[in-house]
C-alpha cells in the first residue's frame, strides 16, 4: 500500500469512526454532540499522532525489523499503546467533559473496546471493497 492509500484509509478510518461515536456517545451518555465533536476529533487526532510518535520509539527499543517480532513482543506493543492512549487521555476526558473519573473510566473504556471490533470489521471491509480504487477511479 502507497503513502497516499494510507493517508486515505487513516483518514477514512477516522471519519467513520467519529461519525458512529459523536452520536452514539451523546446519545447513551447524554454527553452535548457539540462536546462529543470536539472529544472525538481530539482522541482521534492524538491517537493519530501518538501511533506516529510510539512506532518510531518502539521500532529504536525492539528492532526496525517487525517481520522478526514473535506474537508476545507484539502484545505488549499493543498494550503499552493502548495503555500511552489511557493514561494521557483519560484525565483530559474527566476534566473536559466534567465528569468523575470512574465515569471517564467507563467512557474510556468503551471507546476502546469499540475501537477493537470496529479496527477489525474496518480493515476486513477495506482490504475486500478497496474503497481507495473505487475512489481514484472517480476523479
């Protein structure tokens, strides 16, 4: 896959996202779509920059050879991520959204296992329809 279908599928990824979780939080936590918007956009844009930013530094700690990396250096890639993600987000959430941290808690947590099945559901519609092709094909 090129740069620019990356940047695409980042950028899809995000969009579709966002576009299922502003609503979805605003209506089961009773949160404003307005402040939703802006939390959204905010993890997204984060988690964006912190996969950048964690890659590169992970890649100087375990090897710039990823092909070599057995299934428990790559669990704790994921969790040490995951657990980066948390810990910076999780006390800006409580204190944007004004709520306790036991609520930020669940909120993060609900965000994070809707990013696993919808990583996993994504990536399978992507690799099948190729939205990238359909949509150089167009202009």
């Amino acid at each position: 896959m090129k740069t620019i279908e990356r940047v695409f599928q980042a950028f899809l990824f995000e969009v579709i996202a966002l576009a299922i979780v502003v609503p979805t939080s605003a209506i089961i936590g009773g949160f404003a779509t307005g402040k939703m918007a802006i939390v959204g956009v905010a993890l997204s844009t984060f988690a964006m920059l912190w996969n950048y930013l964690y890659n590169i530094l992970f890649d100087k700690i375990a090897g710039a050879n990823r092909l070599t990396r057995g299934v428990i250096i790559r669990m704790i890639h994921a969790c040490c991520f995951e657990l980066g993600m948390v810990v910076i987000t999780l006390p800006v959430l409580a204190w944007y959204l004004e709520i306790t941290w036991i609520a930020a808690i669940v909120l993060e947590a609900s965000f994070l296992v809707f990013i696993l099945f919808y990583t996993f559901i994504f990536n399978w519609l992507y690799d099948n329809y190729q939205p990238y092709q359909w949509f150089v094909a167009r202009i």
